[in-house]
C-alpha cells in the first residue's frame, strides 16, 4: 500500500485542477454535459491538425531557425549523448512503483506510461461524478494528444527518420553492434510501420518525450500552471531514463513535437467551444425597421397591388 502513495498523490494533482475551476454548467444533466464534450472533442479534430499545419507554418522564420536547431543538436549528438550516459544518468537512481494493473503491450499504456494515464481517466471519472465540463474537457484533450503524439511521433516520424539508437557506451572502443550505432548520422533504415517499440531505425523522435510533453503543454495551458504538470512529466520520464535509447536530439525533437500538440489540441479546443457557444445575433431594438408587402387588389372596377408598410 506504501508504494503506492506517489501514484495517489499524483492522482490527487490531478483531480485538484479539476476542483480549482470547477465551473459547472448549470442546468444541464450530467450525460448532457458528457455528450457536448465528447461531441465537441470529435468534431475539433480536423482543426487540431489545422492548428498544428498553422503553429509550424504561421512563423517561417522561426521554423527555419528551430530546424537549423535541431540539425545542430544532430550534428552535437555524439559530444551530449556521451555526456549524458556516462555524467547525467549515473546520477539519476531511482524507479517507481509498478501501477499497471491493465496489462496491454501498448507502449503509451503500460509501464510508468501508466502514471501519466491513469490520472487523466480519474480526472475524466471525477470531473463525470462532479458534472464538471472543463474537467472533463481537458480529460478528453490529453486523451487526443497521446493518441496524436503516437500517430505522428511513433508511426509517422520514427518510420520516414529510420535513424537507429545510439550503442551502449557511445565513448567507449567497442564496435557498435547492429542495429545499435555510434553514428549520429545513422539515418534512412526504413521498416514498414512498428505498432509495438522495436529497437531498429525507431530513434527519432523519442516517443516518450512527445507523449509526456503534450500532456503538459494541455494540462500547463488549461489550468495556467506550468509547474504541475510538468514537474509530473519530468519526474516519470526520468525515473526510466536508462532504458529509452536515445539521443539527446531524439529527446528535445520529442518534446518540441509534444509541445505543439498539445498547444494546437487546446487552441482547436478552445476556437470549437467559442464557435458552439457563440450567441446568436440580436438586433437593435432602435433601429428603424419597416416590413414591406404588396397585397392582390381584385374589384369591379380594377386590377393591381396595394403597398403595405408597417414598422
């Protein structure tokens, strides 16, 4: 029961948020509410990509300076891997408390993954118990930027990069040992697409790091507090360090890609409540209005229209 107090504590960081701006929607029952919010999480995901296309092309200039970046952290890989196995992760020493009582090889399930998961679906619980609409909306938002983070970090990015994981020590004399590489230029291993972690030309981007990230960023910008969120990130990401393999360019590429996800799954959110919510156009009671008709005339002795106005 004592191990699992850290899992209970971050359960509980969650659920605050949910207490903290609880604004609940009044007069509307709780499977109302429940259905705009999911209604609204499905009809917002043509514009969470819209978002992201927009994040990545609204700038060119910062693009192009954050992609020059990343080729510099490429072409540095070797110096800050080498430092960071054999400087940063010696020091790192510590695991969590297994809480994946669902067993389901998949990668953002199982694991400390579930420490991230688990207290999304108790937020989504408790904010369903409470009626609470931003709860639940946000519940729903982290939900779609893992299942994002996924699709495009896992499936699209680690299948087109192919570059293979660094070798185990990167510093020392050993040969490097297939598909391990000493090479921070090992890319272009093409495999068909890798549903479960496999070790060969999945390096870039890190998963994790864009899994953990885009849940901070949507937790960070709905509730306007940055150190929740991703002291929680951090902390779970760090604790299995060791065994992720990857380059530092793998990790903060990771994390940039999670970063606008979770920003463009907020913004998407936020545009498609304000479209839902918008109040319909009322008008002046001042303003000079004159309805107009014309009325058949038919007599004996004529044929025509009579004008009528009335204001």
């Amino acid at each position: 029961m004592k191990n699992h107090y850290l899992f209970l504590l971050i359960l509980l960081s969650f659920q605050v948020f949910a207490q903290v701006d609880s604004l609940k929607t009044e007069k509307l029952s709780r499977l109302k509410v429940a259905g705009t919010v999911i209604k609204n999480g499905i009809l917002s995901v043509p514009s969470d990509f819209t978002e992201m296309g927009h994040t990545v092309t609204a700038d060119w200039k910062r693009t192009v300076l954050y992609a020059g970046g990343i080729v510099g952290l490429i072409a540095t890989d070797k110096i800050t891997t080498g430092f960071l196995h054999d400087q940063i992760e010696p020091t790192i020493d510590y695991t969590l408390p297994k809480i994946d009582v669902i067993k389901t090889k998949i990668d953002w399930i199982d694991g400390n993954n579930a420490y991230i998961l688990y207290p999304i679906l108790g937020l989504y619980a408790g904010s369903f118990a409470l009626n609470n609409q931003k709860g639940q909306r946000v519940a729903v938002n982290a939900i779609k930027a893992i299942s994002y983070s996924y699709v495009i970090s896992h499936l699209l990015l680690k299948t087109i990069s192919g570059r293979n994981r660094p070798q185990r020590p990167l510093n020392g004399d050993e040969s490097a040992i297939a598909p391990w590489t000493k090479d921070n230029w090992d890319f272009g291993n093409y495999h068909p697409l890798y549903f479960q972690s496999k070790t060969d030309g999945t390096s870039f981007p890190s998963f994790h790091a864009t899994f953990y990230f885009s849940v901070a960023k949507v937790f960070q910008m709905e509730y306007n507090n940055y150190w929740i969120p991703y002291t929680i990130a951090t902390g779970v990401f760090l604790a299995d360090i060791k065994s992720h393999n990857h380059w530092v360019s793998d990790l903060l590429v990771g994390g940039l890609v999670g970063t606008i996800i979770g920003k463009s799954v907020v913004n998407s959110s936020r545009k498609q409540a304000a479209k839902i919510n918008r109040p319909a156009v009322i008008e002046n009671p001042k303003k000079f209005k004159m309805n107009k008709q014309l009325v058949p005339q038919i007599t004996s002795s004529m044929v025509g229209f009579h004008f009528v106005g009335s204001f």
